[in-house]
C-alpha cells in the first residue's frame, strides 16, 4: 500500500458519521447492507449517507453492488486489512513483542466464539 492510499482510507474514516457506516458494515458482514437499511440504523437522512458512502467507496473501503431496486453495500476487509498492515509494519523495529499486545487484542476480537455445552 502506498502512503496516498493509507491518507485517503484514515480521512475517509476520519468523520464520525463514515466511521459508524463502516464499523456498522464490518459487523453486517458478509451479507452487507441495503443503503436504506444503513440509513436507518445510523439515523441519517439517505442523501446525506450517500455522499459519506461515496467517498468510503472512494478511499476503497466499502464496495456496492447493486440488487434490483436497492444496492447492497459492503465492508471492503481486505483493504481495511492492508491500511492496518501499512500502519502497523514497521512498529515493532525488528522487536516483535513490541506490536505483540496489539496483535493479541485482534486474536482476541476476531476469535470464533465457541458454543457453550448445554448443561442436563
């Protein structure tokens, strides 16, 4: 990832509204969401997440796709991955217990849950 590409997605996400679109599209993933759906969970008119939507599409962060009448947005992980790895490659400078804490953080949230046994 160049450093163009990493300021273009972190100013995307840079605004409140934008950051709960796409926080609010990584929890609906893999299915993503209907643009009058998203609406109405952020609260915002759909004039208004349109252009937000617009440029987290821009920056690559969000992909749409279109379903009849409603197009479907959806979290672009893959390149919120890269920003991620763009942002975190050098931290740890060749002391990897340095970035250690943060990757234990992101195991941690990403884990599968498990099943609990059901007690008889």
């Amino acid at each position: 990832m160049e450093t163009e590409e990493a300021v273009l997605a972190l100013a995307a996400l840079s605004q409140s509204t934008r950051l709960e679109a796409f926080r609010t599209l990584v929890r609906h993933e893999p299915d993503g969401l209907a643009a009058g759906d998203l609406a109405r969970l952020l609260e915002v008119p759909p004039n208004t997440l349109s252009a937000h939507l617009s440029i987290l599409t821009r920056a690559r962060l969000v992909t749409s796709e279109r379903h009849s009448r409603s197009i479907v947005y959806r979290a672009n992980l893959a390149e919120f991955r890269d920003v991620a790895v763009f942002l975190l490659r050098d931290c740890c400078g060749g002391r990897p217990e340095v970035c250690e804490p943060v990757v234990e953080s992101l195991q941690a949230c990403c884990s599968p849950k498990r099943k609990e046994r059901s007690r008889a």
